[in-house]
C-alpha cells in the first residue's frame, strides 16, 4: 500500500471473489501470492486485518493447518463455525 496509489477493488472485495472462483477454499499463502499477481500487494498485517474482519463478520472462517499456515473459508448461507468452547 505505499505506492500512494488507490485500490480500485476494496480489498474484502476482491478476497471474497477469490474465494468464490476457488470453490470458497484457499490457503493464505496462496491467497497472497494471486493478490501479488492481481497488482494488489498486502502486508501480512494487513490480511491478518482484513481477514478478522471478515471472519467477525461471519464471511469466513479461518482455520490454522500449521504454525505458518491458515485454511481461508468462505461461510456457505446457513453454516456455522463454533468458537473454542462452545461446543
């Protein structure tokens, strides 16, 4: 973002297309490097944002597989993920 220059597609925008055209499943690696290639580079703070924000909002769950690595998922109407302990 300090290129100076405006982003013409919000940023959760273009997030929930990719998930969208990727059957609504993605890694976050994976999920920076096609915003690297669609000209939109993000800090890894800034995904970490934009991504709680869209989990908070019920958009997406996000999932740790390893230490380095998260699960993107899109929320499918009607699913829902529990929180640690409310099972």
């Amino acid at each position: 973002m300090g290129n100076g220059l405006w982003k013409s597609i919000p940023l959760k925008n273009m997030i929930i297309a990719i998930l969208n055209k990727r059957q609504g499943i993605i890694l976050d690696d994976e999920l920076m490097a096609i915003l690297e290639k669609e000209n939109m580079p993000v800090s890894d703070t800034e995904l970490n944002d934009v991504l709680m924000s869209l989990e908070i909002e019920g958009i997406v769950h996000v999932s740790r597989i390893t230490k380095t690595r998260r699960r993107v998922e899109l929320i499918k109407p009607g699913q829902e993920f529990l929180a640690i302990g409310e099972d």
